[in-house]
C-alpha cells in the first residue's frame, strides 16, 4: 500500500520554504525520520516522517512553500511487496530548476526566478530591496543556500546604477559604507550561527517599526530571595532548580491581568488593541548557537514549582537545539534575563507582535532608607521596554510599581 506523508500541524504559518529535501526516491525511511527542512522567520524546523516505508515519490522541491496538510512525499509501505523504485513523476522533474545559461547582466528581479534559488524568506526579500537577481548570485551556505553576506559580496561586483533602491536601506535609511577592513590589518570572515542569522531580521524589523521606550525601576527581593533558596535546596533533591526567574514569571502574570494592555496586540488597522485572555510568558535561553525565546504556556494556571520545571525543560531542549516551532510561539509578554552574567540595566527589544518585554540584570545589596536609617538590601533591577503606540509612560510606571509591589511582598505574589 502507499502512504501519503503530510506537513504536520507548524503553528501559524501556512506558506513555510522547503529549504532542504533531506531523502530521496528508492530511500527506505523509519517513522520519525527527518524528510524535509522548513524556514520560518523565527526558525529551521526538521518535519518527521509519520510513517516507515520505501520512498516512492517526492511532491515538494526546495524553494516550494508549503503549509498544514500538504503532501511532501509518498512512501511505498513496509506491507506491501517491494516495488521497484519508479522515476520521478513528471511534474516534480518540470518543477526542478534547470542550470541558466550564462548572462552578461542580471536579469530583471522577478518571483518566477526567486523560487528557483535556495534562500530564506528573509534573504530574499533583501535582495528584491537592493534589486540583485539571486540567480546570478553564487551561494556560499550549506548545500549552496544564499546568504545575505553573498548578496552584499554580489553588490560589490555589480554595478548598481545610481537610481537604485541599491544605495539606500529599508525605508530610506542609507546603508552603512562597505569597508576594506583588511587594509588596516589581518582580518578573517566568520559565519554568524544560523539562530542569529534568522532572528537578526525579526530584530531589525521591530526595531525599525516599533516607537521603543524602556522604563527602569528596582524591586526590593530581599525577603523573595531567602524563600527562593529554600525553595532551591528542596528541589535539588528532586532534580531541578527555582531561580528567581520562576518568581518574576510568577508576578508578571499578575501584573498582566492588572495592567491588560501589556498582554494585549496591535490590530493590523492601528486603532484598537487585540485583549488576550491568555498568558504565555516567552523567556529569553542563551544557547551555545545564539538567542531563543521559548514559552511557558498557560503560565496563569502554575504555580512557582511547575514554572520551575517548565522552564528547566525547555531551557535544556533549547541549549541541546531541540526546540520545536510550537514551542517558541504563542507568547504574550517576554522576559529577558541576564542576572546570570550581569549589567546594572539595558533596552529589550520588543518582540512584536507583543508589545513590550521585561529586562532582568543582576540583583545587588545596596543601602535603603527605611525612614529611619540605610539598612541593607538586595534590589533586583527592572528594565521595560514597550510599544508607545499601545502604552504610554505613565502606565508603563504604573506596571513596574506593581510588579515590585508583588516581588517585594511574597504573600501577595501567592494570592
């Protein structure tokens, strides 16, 4: 019998690249291996067969978009007598792009000659911006994939007329002077981690769109800290760890529901806010390939140990590189902690389509007047950073007062 492999449930997006085709025709496959790779702007995703077999057909190309439901390939199964492995159809052979000869100039930048090319969304794009036909680029990342810096090395070579939108960046903003920086010294090209290079874009387009303004305020953790190594030495025993972070999770929620429009989404129209009445808090794990912000779902619902464990879980799949595409959506509210390294304060950027994210550098002891002398106490910096298209400064003062107030006084962040 044969079995047609599909694109599983990927979340939100339904027209994701096919970036690489990991099998072949006459491949004999096992359930859970990796067919074929996806980009999304937010990450590279591995889709796993859904069944065992012999690889009969394959419906999709590298640069095809695909979403939820498609037909990827078709598998002849292990109940079936072994057939001998037919051609590949003629459709997908006329859909494989054939060699161009060779040009004296860049043809004009079409979609018809982008989707013969390897390259993610946001590559292509770039080039359609600075007018480069990506079929005259030669691609230097894994399997010949275009990367931006082989479009920029492109622009080098090429002569861009003046007029072009070539000679400036995205929305007007003139581009940063290509420098030979090997004229003052050695120098050495060193390929950014492919995590950077996927959310470098995202980071850029939030930067350019959203009005940022960041509130920085101090909350008092001195009592929260003693309960919080309790609360650590018994769950070493257990086998994972309470850190701080699960108590600002914690007190986040409850700031969210008193403060909505932190939880709450810009409608495409620009005049009304989309209320969300659910709390997902992502949370920013470093990783020995760069950033990703992976969620704790329904975090309204646990309690500080689950949190605990939650983020525990999630930040060891992250650091393994095991995160899948639906665990790093969904967020409503962000946090970015760096107390573990330090810094007294710094400027998240906002992860749209969220409209603000929390910054936690390290916690410190320091003199407070209690009215009546210095006494010492350890006070945990805040940084908040927020769209000011949705939030305005005095409401954004208004959260980090009361997120204090929870962190501040332990029986309240229970209640």
């Amino acid at each position: 019998m044969t079995i047609e492999v599909k694109v599983p449930d990927i979340g939100d997006f339904d027209a994701v690249p096919v970036v690489t085709v990991l099998v072949s025709v006459g491949d004999t496959i096992a359930e859970e291996d990796p067919i074929v790779e996806l980009e999304s702007d937010k990450a590279t995703m591995e889709v796993p067969s859904s069944a065992a077999g012999v690889v009969k057909e394959i419906r999709v190309s590298e640069g095809d978009k695909v979403g939820e439901g498609a037909v990827i390939l078709v598998l002849e199964g292990a109940a079936s007598a072994p057939a001998e492995a037919p051609k590949v159809a003629a459709p997908v052979a006329a859909h494989v792009a054939s060699t161009p000869a060779p040009v004296s100039a860049p043809a004009p930048v079409t979609d018809a000659g982008f989707s013969k090319v390897h390259a993610s969304p946001s590559v292509r794009a770039f080039a359609r911006r600075v007018e480069v036909d990506l079929n005259t680029v030669n691609g230097t990342g894994r399997k010949g994939r275009i990367l931006r810096e082989d479009i920029e090395k492109a622009l080098k070579t090429q002569a861009v007329p003046a007029t072009a939108s070539g000679v400036q960046g995205g929305m007007g903003i003139p581009p940063i002077p290509a420098v030979d920086f090997s004229k003052f010294g050695p120098v050495e090209d060193v390929d950014m981690p492919r995590i950077k290079k996927l959310s470098g874009p995202a980071l850029h387009r939030s930067w350019l769109n959203i009005p940022h303004v960041t509130h920085n305020d101090e909350a008092d953790i001195t009592d929260l800290d003693k309960y919080r190594k309790e609360m650590d030495t018994m769950a070493k025993e257990e086998g994972y760890r309470v850190t701080l972070l699960s108590f600002v999770v914690k007190a986040s929620v409850s700031a969210l529901k008193t403060h909505w429009e932190f939880n709450s989404s810009l409608h495409p129209d620009g005049d009304k806010l989309i209320k969300k009445g659910y709390y997902n808090i992502g949370f920013a794990a470093d990783t020995p390939n760069g950033l990703v912000v992976p969620v704790i779902k329904d975090a309204d619902r646990k309690g500080i140990v689950e949190i605990s464990k939650d983020l525990m879980e999630l930040s060891a799949k992250a650091r393994a590189g095991e995160l899948k595409s639906a665990d790093m959506q969904g967020a409503t509210f962000t946090i970015s902690s760096l107390g573990g390294i330090g810094g007294t304060s710094f400027t998240p950027i906002v992860n749209a389509p969220e409209v603000a994210i929390l910054g936690l550098t390290r916690s410190k002891m320091q003199p407070v007047w209690n009215g009546e002398e210095f006494v010492p106490r350890l006070m945990q910096p805040l940084s908040l950073s927020y769209d000011h298209r949705a939030i305005d400064g005095a409401l954004a003062a208004r959260f980090c007062v009361t997120l204090k107030t929870l962190l501040g006084d332990m029986r309240k962040l229970m209640w």
